[in-house]
C-alpha cells in the first residue's frame, strides 16, 4: 500500500461538521475497496480538506470519495512519512 495526501478545494469555505461526516462515509466505503483514510485537516475558511490515505493507487483513493459522497480531490500526491 502507498501513501497519499489528497487536497479538495471548495469555494465558499467548509464546516468542520461536515467535513467529519464526509469523513465517516469514506471510512464506511473504504473496506471494499482496500482503501484507508487515515486522517484528515481542514481549513474551513479557505475551504481546503486534505485527506492522508492508504491505498493501491491514487484511482482506487478518489473511488472511495466518489462513491461515499461525490467530493473527489482535486490534487492527490504520493507522500511518504517523516518525522
């Protein structure tokens, strides 16, 4: 499995609230799909998400997004951990 950071852009600014149930549709969705969001940020006045994930592929990430609520990132880059 390799490890994403996807970013969605929405104008007009976000709620932490909805962002969070965004979040538990993805985990809902995730497990037929090998896929696992781990963790998530929001800047809710910029209207940016940023989603760190595990997956096969960035395609098989944006599925579980399509799928759970239709947010699909706009960028999604591989990523590897550091401290």
């Amino acid at each position: 499995m390799a490890l994403f950071m996807d970013v969605h852009h929405l104008n007009g600014g976000v709620t932490a609230a909805d962002v969070a149930k965004a979040h538990k549709a993805d985990l809902d969705t995730q497990g037929k799909y090998g896929v696992s969001y781990l963790r998530y940020w929001v800047d809710e006045s910029a209207g940016k998400i940023f989603c760190l994930v595990e997956a096969d592929d960035a395609e098989s990430a944006n599925t579980v997004h399509r799928e759970a609520h239709g947010l699909v990132a706009d960028e999604i880059y591989p990523v590897s951990e550091g401290s």
